[in-house]
C-alpha cells in the first residue's frame, strides 16, 4: 500500500470553520479516512482531515512559500 501524505493527526487548539464541500470531495474524505485507519490503525473523524491537508497543500505550494519568504504573505498569527 503507498504511504500516505497525511500521517498522525497533531492534537492543537482548534478554529471553529464552517463550509460546504462538494459531495464526491466529502466521500473522498470517507475514503482517505478509511485508508489511514487500516494504515495505521487510528481511527480518524473524516473532517479532521481538512486542516492537515490544507496545510500539506500550503507548505508543498513553492509559489506561497516564495510569497512568504519575500514577506508578501502575512506570517501565522499576524492576520488579525
């Protein structure tokens, strides 16, 4: 079986996020869930699996990461 990009889940302060998903992307969540479950043995909550993959996407994206390092990109925490 490949290994996974999404591995053990960091337990961290959460943000409440609110957002519909289009139907065949929430079974595809089922599924990588299902898949991670047998991989490893823990069971994982479908949507706990937004925010690593979405900070997978961000910290793989040579183009944001270059926004970053120029400072165009605001660093964590500085939004607000």
């Amino acid at each position: 079986m490949p290994k996974l990009k999404i591995g053990e889940l960091q337990d961290d302060k959460p943000v409440k996020v609110s957002t519909e998903l289009p139907a065949a992307v929430h079974r595809d969540l089922i599924a990588y869930a299902e898949a991670l479950t047998r991989e490893g043995g823990q069971v994982v909550e479908p949507t706990k699996l937004i925010a690593p993959m979405l900070a997978r996407f961000m910290a793989t994206d040579r183009g944001f990461s270059k926004l970053k390092r120029e400072g165009h990109v605001p660093a964590a925490g500085e939004g607000k």
